[in-house]
C-alpha cells in the first residue's frame, strides 16, 4: 500500500486566541486548559519558539538590547505562521506571550490573517504574579513587575482584560470563553 497525498487544509477554524500577561500571569497554564476545551486545537508557548534558536538566541531583559528586541519579533511572527497554517487546518491556536508594547501587539494583528484574532489579557496584578513565579519550577532572575504599568499603559484600550488574581484555572478559561464568545467543543 503506498502513500497517498491527502489534504492538509480542511477549512479555517474559528478564530485564533492571544492570552497575553505579564510572567507568572498563567498565560501558560490557562493556554493549555483553553485549547484543552477543543476538539481541534494547538497552544503556541511562544517561549519555546524562542528555545528553539540553538546560537545566537537573546532573552529579553531590562535592559535596552536592540538583538533581543529582534528576536521578540521574530518570534511573533513563527507564533503568527504557526497559527496560520493551524486556523487553515481547522486548528483553534492558541497562543501565550508576553505583549506588553502596542507595537508588539499591532505586530500579530498585522500578522494573523487566517481568522478572528481574539486578544485577552491575563490581569492577575503585578503582586500576584510576582507570588506565583516564586511558588513555580520555572525560576525567573529578572523582577519583570515593572512591565505591568507598561502593559497597564500600552494595551489599556484592549477589549478584554481578565483580573485572574482570584480565579482557578478554569474559572479563568470560562472568563475567556465567555468574553471571547468562542464555543468549545470537547474532543
């Protein structure tokens, strides 16, 4: 029996989800219990995108480092081409990011194209978020709570911004899915 080319593409899905926060927000964690809700899904962790990069690769930091700011670019867009091509396979992406800068989140408006982008903001407060980064194994060096005014600042016209600071990790999907409008379908 031989291989038989089939297609890839069965139509779009959706739309495409951007949970967006400051670090210990839990875009990660509520990323998967999202796309978890779907029968058709992919979680975009744009923070392994960037782990991808083998030499060369530049964190973002504090400091004004012009390569990493690149880099955030960069891995914006693979995020955008990921869901792309996810939406066209029917796929709900979902992806999680920090997005703080307007001109960040203008870059993946530009950039998805194949359905609705629904963008959400994870608010859980910058105290908050601080505690959770210190209770998980995924240790952070830099203290990132100034990026919370920033974002506070930048994206503070976005449509969707959940206070999570309370919230379990389902109650803070079915805000999402509630403010999004998105139905899920369970697999």
């Amino acid at each position: 029996m031989g291989w038989k080319e089939v297609p890839v593409d069965t139509g779009p899905a959706a739309g495409a989800v951007l949970l967006t926060g400051i670090p210990g927000s839990g875009k990660s964690t509520v990323a998967a219990a999202l796309a978890a809700r779907f029968a058709a899904s992919a979680h975009i962790e744009v923070d392994a995108l960037q782990e991808l990069i083998v030499s060369g690769g530049r964190w973002p930091s504090p400091e004004r480092d012009e390569e990493a700011d690149r880099q955030i670019f960069l891995r914006a867009r693979n995020a955008c081409l990921l869901a792309d091509s996810f939406v066209a396979a029917g796929f709900l992406p979902v992806i999680d990011d920090v997005v703080v800068r307007r001109a960040h989140l203008d870059f993946y408006r530009a950039r998805l194209t194949g359905a609705p982008l629904h963008r959400v903001v994870l608010d859980p407060g910058a105290a908050k978020a601080m505690e959770r980064n210190l209770a998980r194994d995924k240790t952070l060096t830099t203290d990132w709570s100034p990026l919370d005014a920033a974002m506070r600042t930048e994206l503070a016209d976005e449509k969707i911004w959940i206070d999570s600071a309370e919230l379990t990790v389902d109650e803070t999907v079915d805000a999402v899915l509630s403010a999004t409008g998105l139905t899920p379908s369970l697999p």
